[in-house]
C-alpha cells in the first residue's frame, strides 16, 4: 500500500462519534502517515483539538471558520479563540473562505471573516486552508494580498478553474485533490497535471465525498488511497512514488515533524 497523508479530514463530525478510533486505525493500516483534523469553527477546533492530543503524531488540528458559518462569527471573540488554539497545537487557520454558491452567509461578511483570518495566518504565520466556490474572483484578489503578505495556503477540494490555481500557485500556495477527481464526471486530468510536484496535496474530505466505490457512502481518510492512485496515474507515475510526495508535501506545508511508523 502506498504511503499518503490526507490533508483535509472532518474526524470531529458527529459521523464518526461512533467509531472514530476504528476509523483512526483503519487510516493507519491503509498506509496514512498524517491525519489534519479540519476545524470548521471555533466549537469544531475544541473537538479537533481533543482528537489530535489523543493521536500525537499521528492526528494533528486546524481552527478557523467556514465561510457557511462566517455570519455567526464574532471578530473578537472567536478569533481570540483561534488564536488560542495556535497557542495550543493548532497547525494552521482555516477551514475558511467563500462560499457563492450556497450563500449561507452574506457575502460581504464571508469576506470580512476570511480577511481577518488571512491577517492572523500573516501575523502568526500559520498556513491556512481555504474553501472556494463559485467565488473565484475574490478569492484570487484575496490569495494575491495574502501572497504578498507572506500568507501560505492551500485550495481544498480544487476542482478549478486552472486560472485559479495559477494566482495561488503563483503566491506560493498549495493544491489538493478529493475524491472528486474518480467520480464518472471528472474530466480535467490536465489540471491534476498542471501542479507543481511540490505543491500538490491529497485529501478525504470525510465523512463528505467519498471516492468511488464508495461514493454515496460515509467516506473515510482510508479512502484517500484511492484518490491518490488515481492523482499518480493522472501524472504517470506510481502511486508509491507519488504518496512520498504527498507525505512529504504535506510535512511541509503544515510544519510537522516526521511521521511515526505505522505500527
């Protein structure tokens, strides 16, 4: 089995509050060497946070706000609890972003939210990752003042458009791959192509996008493998060249030390 890590991966949602351990393990056995529990909100990062102190090493946690939820969003108060988790094991700021296509929250205030996110990533330098639909001109202003700031980031769950990729390639960010690039509708294996060897991430985005055979079902980060034997062959390499790559892709762009041994 090839080596992966998977960049993005929701372990505090109440989908694995049944078996979240098992699900652990079952990442390991599969070849997982880095778990980024995602947290999506100041509540989730609490969660996240629990997660990861009970896998070190293994597990580690992110604290933000998703732009669905940036209207519930208090500028003080919930960012001093960002900024806690930072000082507590927090390896990067995010999830966060805009989001056009659900408008769960206006769009000026997903704006507000995301930039004050950016200005802590540049302060405490601290990567951040980024949610993006349907918002692709103000995401790529934002990724260019981020950039030049300083500010590191990745695109999660990048479907496009290559335009976008090239602005954050551009500023020094990152792009990861979902289980969306197997569904029966994916057609743009150039874009998988297009991105730099060393700025290429892979991810579950579990419980949500599970990759095929599985899509319709729960999704777990034991399913990254197979999005990330479909990324390699899309680059026409094997998948445990490739799972090197993201590993230490991965290590890098969120500053962890080296893995632990799969026991």
């Amino acid at each position: 089995m090839p080596p992966f890590a998977d960049s993005h991966v929701h372990l505090a949602d109440p989908a694995f509050d049944a078996d979240r351990d098992a699900v652990i393990a079952a990442a390991r056995q599969a070849g997982a060497q880095a778990l980024i529990c995602i947290g999506e909100s100041p509540d989730a990062a609490d969660r996240a946070r629990t997660i990861a102190e009970l896998h070190p090493g293994f597990v580690w946690h992110t604290a933000g706000m998703h732009p669905h939820e940036a209207g519930a969003f208090d500028l003080t108060r919930d960012l001093a609890r960002v900024r806690e988790h930072l000082d507590h094991g927090a390896v990067a700021i995010g999830e966060c972003g805009l989001d056009y296509h659900y408008d769960n929250s206006p769009r000026d205030v997903q704006r507000a939210v995301f930039a004050a996110q950016l200005e802590l990533a540049a302060e405490r330098r601290r990567p951040v990752v980024v949610h993006t639909r349907e918002a692709v001109d103000d995401t790529a202003a934002m990724v260019r003042e981020a950039g030049k700031s300083g500010v590191r980031g990745v695109l999660h769950c990048f479907t496009g458009p290559s335009s976008l990729a090239e602005v954050a390639l551009d500023a020094g960010w990152y792009v990861s791959f979902s289980g969306v690039v197997t569904f029966r509708k994916w057609t743009d294996d150039d874009l998988i192509r297009s991105i730099p060897a060393d700025r290429i991430l892979v991810e579950s985005d579990a419980p949500y996008l599970a990759p095929v055979p599985f899509r319709g079902k729960r999704n777990e980060p034991a399913h990254v493998a197979l999005t990330l034997t479909k990324v390699a062959a899309a680059r026409g390499i094997s998948a445990a060249e490739f799972g090197t790559v993201v590993v230490a892709n991965t290590l890098r762009f969120f500053g962890l030390a080296a893995p632990l041994a799969a026991p």
